[in-house]
C-alpha cells in the first residue's frame, strides 16, 4: 500500500467513523481516484484495517479501531490535518500551543472542532474540546488574544457514552487534535 493515499484514506474514513462512507464519496473527499481507492481498501480490508457493511446495494466502509495498526493510522491521518490546518491558518499557532501546553497536564485529548476546523470563511467562535480524565479543568484565560473560545469539557468515559450523539460526532468529524491523538482513538475504539 502507498502509504501517503493509505493515510489520506484513512483521514476519510476517520472523518466518516460512525456513519461509515461509500467507495466513490471516499475517492471524492480522498482526491485519489476509484479505481486506486478501490485497490487500497481491499488491501485494508486484508489487513483487518476496515470494516465492510452491506446496505441494499450500497457498501459502507469504516475504520476498524480495534485493530492497533488502524488507530496508529488513525493518529498519523490527524497529525496530518493539523500540519495541514497550521499550515492554511499559521495565525492560529501560537494560541493553540498555549492552550494545549496549559491544558495537558489534566486532560487527555485537547482539539478544535466546528467552523474554525472546518476552515469555513468566517468562523464564530473558537469551538474547543478538552477530554478530561476525572476533575473539570479550568480554561486558562490568555489575556493578550481576542479571540473567543468556546471551552466544551467531557470525561473520557461520557465521551466513549455519548460517541453517536450529534454534538460528538461533529467532533469526531472535525477534530483538530492538538494533544492526544493516541488516547482520542484509544477512546474511541472502546465507543465504536
């Protein structure tokens, strides 16, 4: 398999954890044509990388996360939408490293989601979310920034909980993982 259309692949299929997607929408969102989309699932599906679901005439593909080898390329597909994010919005830097660094110590997953991780033309606030071990942590307050951050705090447990939840499975799909990329796919392939 190559690794770089494995890897954007798999950001797909990431993107698309609880619904699951289709062949030609993976290709789509993927840039990487059918055909060649079609041979690395098959080499994935050998692998035990993907899931396969049958519904009428359509085929549904999902990452296996119980399969550490997936949740490796799981986390290799999200540091790779982060350099990609940075790279697209390098003003955000700066902020997010000191939320991350002032977050870490208490919690396991810290990333971005909703319009801002969407790169929409104009985001509202800055959607948050800091998956916690145990005590709710208190934001820091970065006074020099004006941006608004809009802090959503969840415990490891009533994340894998409420994973199918509409509020969760935005994040699934946005997320812009600045610390934990490991411990939110472990999480997670206790939840799917």
């Amino acid at each position: 398999m190559e690794m770089k259309k494995l890897i954007k692949i798999v950001g797909v299929l990431c993107e698309n954890l609880i619904e699951g997607i289709n062949i030609n929408q993976i290709a789509k969102k993927s840039g990487i044509s059918a055909s060649s989309t079609y041979r690395t699932l098959k080499e994935m599906e050998k692998e035990n990388l993907i899931k396969k679901q049958k519904s009428g005439n359509n085929v549904f593909y999902k990452l296996n996360l119980k399969n550490a080898f997936a949740r490796k390329y799981a986390e290799l597909a999200s540091i790779r939408k982060r350099e990609s994010f940075f790279r697209k919005k390098p003003e955000y830097y700066e902020l997010f490293m000191m939320l991350k660094e002032s977050v870490k110590e208490f919690s396991s997953v810290v990333g971005v989601f909703g319009s801002l991780a969407r790169m929409e033309e104009k985001p509202g606030d800055i959607d948050i979310f800091i998956i916690y071990k145990q005590l709710k942590p208190i934001l820091p307050v970065f006074k020099k920034r004006t941006e608004k951050l809009s802090p959503f705090y969840i415990t490891e447990s009533e994340f894998r909980e409420r994973a199918k939840e509409k509020v969760i499975s935005s994040i699934i799909k946005d997320a812009i993982i600045l610390h934990g990329e490991c411990e939110f796919w472990s999480i997670l392939s206790e939840a799917v």
